[in-house]
C-alpha cells in the first residue's frame, strides 16, 4: 500500500495540476514496482509560503527579495 506525500507552496496550484501530480505518482509506482493503483494514496499538502523556509527566510521574503533584485535590474 504505497503512500505518497507531495508538499508544495500554496501558491494557486489547480486541482488539474494536482489531479495531474496523483495520475503521475500512481502511474510511476504501478510501472516501476507493479503497484496496485487501487490501494495507492497520494496526499498533496499545500504549505504557506510564510511557513515553507529557505536558509534563513522563509519562501515569502524571498519572494519579494527576488522581486526588488528584478526591478533593479530593469
């Protein structure tokens, strides 16, 4: 009964991208360990950037750190 956790930002991932995430896992783990599909279970969790960290930030500083560099730059 393989279990897969997926976590990933909340940053507006669709339920087609997600939808896309659980066909491709399962698909993987039929094809490369014969795995029943049916008892195969993906779990997406979707994780703030404020709480998602990096080094010393977290995702959102970053983020807006990124940004400021960019417009600088152009």
């Amino acid at each position: 009964m393989p279990y897969v956790n997926f976590r990933i930002t909340k940053e507006g991932a669709t339920a087609e991208q997600k939808l896309e995430l659980i066909k491709g896992a399962t698909e993987l783990l039929q094809r490369v360990l014969n795995k029943n599909p049916a008892t195969t279970f993906v779990i997406i969790d979707e994780v703030e950037t404020d709480n998602w960290g990096i080094g010393y930030d977290n995702v959102t500083t970053l983020r807006a750190k990124a940004a400021a560099a960019k417009a600088k730059e152009g």
